[in-house]
C-alpha cells in the first residue's frame, strides 16, 4: 500500500533524510545564499578575465582546412572574437582511436549559434594532416568547422586540448585568454545537469552522502563498448561514436587514450 501523505515518512538507509516540503524548501534556501555567492564570484572573475592582457600574433600564418590552406584571419568569418577549442590528434590512429576527452568537449560545441549571434565565430584546430582529420570529422558529423595546425607555433597553433579566445582589430589579430583541464567543462552542459543531479557525476572523488553509490572513475563519459558500459578493452569507443552510422564493435582500437 502506498504511503499516506500525512504519514511518517520511512528513511531510505543510505540516503539524505525525507522531510517535508517546508523542511526542504528551508534547506534549499540556505543553499541558495552560497550559489548566489558563487555566481557572484564567477562574475567578478569573469570580469578580471576580460582585463587580462593580449598576445598580438601574425594573423596571415597559414592553416589547412576544408577549402586548402587558409589566413588564420579566416576563422573570424568576419566577426571581431573567435573562440577555438584545440583538439589532441594521434597520428594514423583509426576513429574510435581519437582522443575521447576531446571528444567530450567537441561534441558539446557542435553549433555555434548562440556565439555568431554575439559576433563571435567558432572553430576547431588539430594538429592532425588534414587528409586523416577530413575523414574523422565527417565520420563523427560535426558542424562547425575544423582546420589542421599542423608545424603551426604560437597562439595560433601550439598545445592541444585547450579552449582559446582571439580577438580581430582589423588585420591585427590578439590572443587573449586559454585554459584546459576543468577550465573546458564551461562547455559541457551535461555534466552541469549531472552535478544538479542527486548522484551527482557518478564518479569516485566527488563528496557524497554515507552509502551513496560508489561512483566510476573521472572517464566513465569518455569510452563505451556497443551496451553502454565504460570501458578501455578492444571495443571501446569514444562515447558519441556509437551513434554515428558504421560504428559498430571492433578488433583494432588503434591508439589508447588516458586519463589526466
């Protein structure tokens, strides 16, 4: 028989307590003091960032993409700010043998949208030939458009795995701001949803309530094999690839990725 509302309510071994509705709202105000804090932080932080110094570069430095060598200039499409994301590359590695953290990122920026609407242009660079990067990009149906930097240094090209904002003056062209690590989950709004979430990320270093579900490890989002479970083994792919046409199980994963 189902519980009556006005009936004690049984605690959930393992789980926060069970109240009222009036018990939670209270509590969930009280929270609310420290996310409005933290927003507020943000903010100011935000602002700091805008006042960070810039890194002028030669913008006519040559890239690759789908219309053969291009200006860096190019990427702005016009528009005075560009945001990039730089995308690791394994050399000769099969799709499912590309980097799944990258991957992650890439996928949750495939339409710019919202950014061309504030003048602001988005692209992907990799160090990848472009003859193997063509091919990848097709196959994972991605968007926006990618350029190889390959032997390119400096702003323009330089390390992978970050998200990097250019702002255009004219034919001048500036670095402004880069970051990598955490710093690219700005873009990962599922993992936004799964932090609102009661299990949170699932993952083994978040703080949780006693007897909470232990929780995977920080890649559990980055390779799957063909039923849905993380894993690193000879049919692991990165997580998005399984809904793209021909990803089907293979013996040969290329290159393995790791976690950092």
């Amino acid at each position: 028989m189902p519980t009556a509302p006005d009936a004690p309510t049984p605690e959930l071994p393992g789980r926060p307590a069970v109240v009222d509705l009036a018990t939670w709202q209270a509590a969930r105000d009280e929270l609310l003091v420290r996310e409005k804090a933290h927003t507020r932080e943000g903010d100011a932080i935000a602002a700091a960032r805008r006042r960070l110094p810039m890194v002028e570069f030669d913008g006519t430095v040559e890239i690759v993409g789908a219309e053969g060598p291009v200006p860096f200039l190019e990427l702005f499409q016009g528009r005075e700010e560009l945001v990039v994301y730089k995308h690791m590359w394994y050399d000769g590695a099969p799709h499912q043998g590309q980097c799944e953290g990258c991957t992650t990122t890439a996928w949750h920026l495939d339409d710019a949208v919202y950014l061309n609407a504030r003048g602001v242009s988005f692209a992907v660079l990799t160090t990848g030939p472009w003859e193997e990067v063509a091919p990848f990009v097709a196959f994972m149906g991605y968007t926006q458009p990618w350029y190889s930097v390959r032997d390119v240094a400096g702003p323009a090209g330089g390390d992978m795995g970050f998200l990097t904002s250019y702002l255009r003056d004219g034919d001048r062209v500036f670095l402004t701001y880069s970051t990598t690590g955490r710093g690219n989950e700005r873009v990962n709004s599922s993992m936004g949803l799964l932090d609102m979430t009661p299990y949170g990320r699932g993952e083994t270093w978040e703080d949780n309530p006693e007897g909470w579900p232990k929780g995977q490890g920080a890649c559990w989002s980055w390779r799957m094999d063909a039923d849905g479970n993380p894993t690193w083994g000879p049919t692991g792919r990165p997580t998005p690839q399984w809904s793209r046409p021909g990803a089907t199980p293979v013996e040969t994963l290329g290159r393995h990725g790791h976690c950092h």
